[in-house]
C-alpha cells in the first residue's frame, strides 16, 4: 500500500464515467472490484456502495474504521473542447510534480479518496475491520448521503478522503443550500433594422464554490448582469442568455446575444471596452486570462420582452454574490457566502438562475438564501429552496482527531492545521443519521477543483498516503 498503488487505482478511475447523477459505470467497477476479491459487497437504492473487508488474523479487537469518499465528479470543461463525460476518458499530464486534466476537470475529487480506499482494501496491511463506503451524486446536493439509512455501516470511526490541502486535518464543515429564481417571460418581435452581436466573458479562473470563495476571483455571471445593466439607458433587445453551469462552481464564462441599430451597437462596443478596462483593473492581479468581448451573432426574429429584460439584468447586477461573514471564533475561516451560479435558457418562456448558500451557521445560511430570495422576488421571479444541508461542528472530544495529530507529527516533524472547511462535507449528514460518529477528513492538495486545469500535487499524495497507512494500522 503505497502512492504508486493509488495513483495506479486513480488513472483506472479517470476512464470511468461518474457525472453526478451518472454513476452507474463507477458503481459497477466498485462491486466488480469487491466481487474478484471476494469481499462483501451492499449496494442501496441511491447507488452508494459499501465494500466490507473483515478484520485480519490477530486484529479482531481493533475498532472497525469506517473510509468514505464519494464516486461522483464535477465535469467541466474549457470552451470549444471537445470532450464527452459520458464515454471519453480524462486526458491528463504529468507536469513539474503536479497530475493535470488540462482542458477539463480531473476527478481528483474526489477520485483519489476512492483510490485511496480501493488500495487499502487491496492490501495485506494487518488491519482491523474495514468498511469502505462511496456516496453518489455528492457534488450536485449530497444526494446519495442523504439516503443513507441508518445502520447501512456499523463503524463508529470514519475518515472522510474528500479534503484538498495536505497538511490540514478537518474537523468541522460548512452547510448549504440551493436557491433557484425562475423568470418566464414572453417574446417579442426583433425590430427590423437591427443587428445582431454576442457579448462575451470568458476564460476566468472559477473555482470552487467553498474553498475558493474567498479567494476574490471574478464571477463571469455577475459581470454580465453588471455590463447589461450598464447598458439599459440604451435601446437593445435581449436575444438570450446563458453563463455558469454547476451550483458549486463559480462561473467561467458568460454570454448574452443583443439586438440593435448599428450605431446603438457601436456605443455598446466602447462602453464593453470600457468595461473590460474596468475588469482589469478590479481583477487583473488574480485574473491573468479572463476576456470580454463580442463578436457577431447570428439572426433571430424573437427576443426577450422588454419587462423580463429589465427585472432579469438588474436582478443579476443586485444579486449578492462571495463571502458574506467571516468566522468571529475562527481565525480567516469563512463563516457564510453565497454564490451566483448560473443562469440559464432552459426552455422556451423560462430563464432560470441557480445559486448556492453556505454557512456553519444554519440560521446565517437560511438568511443568506433569504437575501438572494429577496433580491429576484422583487424583480417578479419564483423562488425556491432545495437540497439543504446540515453542517459539521467540531467535536470537544475526538479520539480519531488526536490520533491523526500524533501520526502526523511522528511521520512529518510539525503539527498539522486542525481546522474548520467552508467548503461542504457529508460529514455533517452522518451524524444526524449515525450519532456518536468520529470523524476527520484528510487529503492530497487539490488545485482548481471544479474548474478545467484541476491538479493533484503527487507529493503531496505521498504524505496523504503515509498518514492514512499509519492512522488505519495504529489505531486502537
């Protein structure tokens, strides 16, 4: 049981189609994987996958250890690639000590705690009674974890493998919630002589919903609906609109066709200079590659009636959007944010607008989405709430906690970071289905999750590999 074995497991994972909501293919590798190897296998009816390894001889007294990681993924991809997450493998690189899906996302989360636990139940190593547990659909609302029944596991003693920063141990996590604002509208006619362009945002780095969130990255959404607004003393005509895609990524990229005279369009291309100007400056530091622009757009005879324009763009120009409150007990730990996802054509006479809220506190995370509530209700959208989530608090007493302390410090020399994560975690689910649960969450550095470019440092997954050996053989 080594780094090699896990990265070995990991490259098989990365052939796999797992979209959330698509995991059949990775549910069956997890049961055929049991099946040769003749361990116990249960599989409920959410698709979560629990593989048994009983104690070996000699550590039947040894605590069962109860590993999880989720089989799903976030698939993103650059604009203009062309790659299917329903059949293409994940094309990555090794580069400079980092595994890279250059033009994609790579699955590394949580991919690698998969492999982690599949090289684990795959060794000799002499170890207690072993319950590997992998949850579906956990990128798109915790789903398969939601489902969980109690007593689908019998361990009183989980390590959750879905964190992103060696080093750090995780003892608490963030709730969340998704707010959806739906805008029908009605069409219009085009007005005869005007033409037709594509406004455009692109190339922002993105990131994470919750470990990025902070990080002032630009949202390509909220940029869009701020231009559009700019723009709205002018006379134009709304075509349609599309930008961001997942709740729990921030929007790349962005686009919104627009009709009018030709000379109404000139104005608008030098107010967009203007505004990229204006991007730059706010973002340049962090932004090396994001880009506004336009280019021509093809005809079309309908356009968004001008009422739903007007409510939809200064919706999006009001909406909230980054890190609401900071911690008051944790230092630079944010406590509450919220995230302007997406907005989307869906159908014909509906535009909706996807968001996410999180925060360790569950009545800051309810306000959160309130706000966001309020904000397009007063526009005249339907909103509404889903896919709630609890948090994790940290426990007073953890003897799993203390033992990943002391393991690290024996192996590596330095305390590790014991801390608190805004991103979501499952960990906060099972203990209200398992009380009395002990849990931390450890692993690798992730860069770029959610975002094409995603990167597994394999350094770090040597340490992240060490410590998980030490802390499953030594623990009593």
């Amino acid at each position: 049981m080594n780094s090699e074995n896990v990265l070995s497991f990991f490259k098989e994972i990365t052939k796999i189609p797992r979209e959330s909501g698509h995991e059949e293919h990775i549910i069956a590798y997890l049961q055929n994987f049991a099946k040769e190897r003749g361990l116990e296998c249960k599989t409920d009816k959410a698709g979560n996958v629990l593989i048994i390894k009983e104690a070996a001889a000699g550590c039947e007294s040894i605590p069962a250890i109860v590993l999880q990681s989720h089989s799903d993924m976030v698939c993103e991809k650059r604009s203009g690639v062309e790659h299917d997450f329903a059949k293409d493998p994940i094309r990555y690189i090794i580069e400079n000590g980092w595994m890279i899906a250059p033009d994609t996302t790579l699955g590394a989360d949580c991919g690698i705690g998969i492999a982690a636990e599949l090289a684990l139940l795959d060794s000799d190593l002499p170890l207690g009674r072993l319950e590997c547990l992998f949850t579906t659909s956990e990128e798109t609302g915790l789903d398969g974890a939601m489902a969980l029944e109690s007593g689908f596991f019998s361990g009183k003693v989980l390590l959750n493998l879905d964190s992103e920063d060696e080093g750090e141990i995780f003892v608490g996590c963030a709730g969340g919630l998704d707010t959806t604002a739906t805008f029908s509208y009605t069409t219009e006619a085009v007005q005869d002589d005007f033409k037709f362009e594509e406004i455009y945002i692109k190339d922002a780095i993105g990131g994470h919903s919750g470990d990025d969130i902070n990080k002032g990255r630009a949202n390509a959404v909220q940029l869009l609906g701020r231009f559009l607004y700019s723009i709205l003393e002018y006379d134009w005509q709304l075509v349609s609109i599309d930008g961001g895609n997942k709740r729990n990524a921030i929007a790349r990229e962005s686009k919104a066709v627009i009709a009018a005279e030709e000379d109404t369009l000139d104005v608008i291309n030098e107010k967009l200079e203007e505004f990229f100007a204006q991007v730059r400056e706010e973002y340049g530091h962090i932004e090396k590659d994001i880009k506004v622009g336009w280019n021509e757009a093809e005809p079309s005879a309908d356009a968004i009636d001008e009422s739903t324009t007007w409510n939809l763009v200064t919706a999006l120009c009001a909406s909230p959007h980054g890190v609401l409150a900071m911690s008051q007990e944790i230092e630079n730990f944010v406590e509450t944010s919220t995230n302007l996802a997406s907005v989307k054509m869906l159908e014909k006479g509906v535009i909706r607008i996807g968001s996410s809220q999180r925060s360790c506190i569950t009545a800051a995370r309810r306000a959160a989405a309130a706000k966001m509530e309020a904000c397009f209700a007063l526009a005249g959208a339907h909103v509404t709430h889903e896919s709630e989530y609890p948090g994790w608090a940290p426990a007073a007493v953890s003897p799993i906690r203390d033992a990943c302390v002391a393991s690290y410090k024996k192996l590596f020399g330095v305390e590790p970071k014991v801390k608190a994560i805004h991103a979501g975690l499952e960990c906060g689910l099972f203990t209200e289905k398992f009380p009395g649960l002990d849990m931390v969450s450890f692993g690798p550095t992730l860069r770029g999750v959610h975002a094409p470019g995603e990167k597994l440092d394999l350094a770090s997954l040597d340490k992240f590999v060490a410590l998980l050996v030490d802390v499953v053989v030594n623990f009593k």
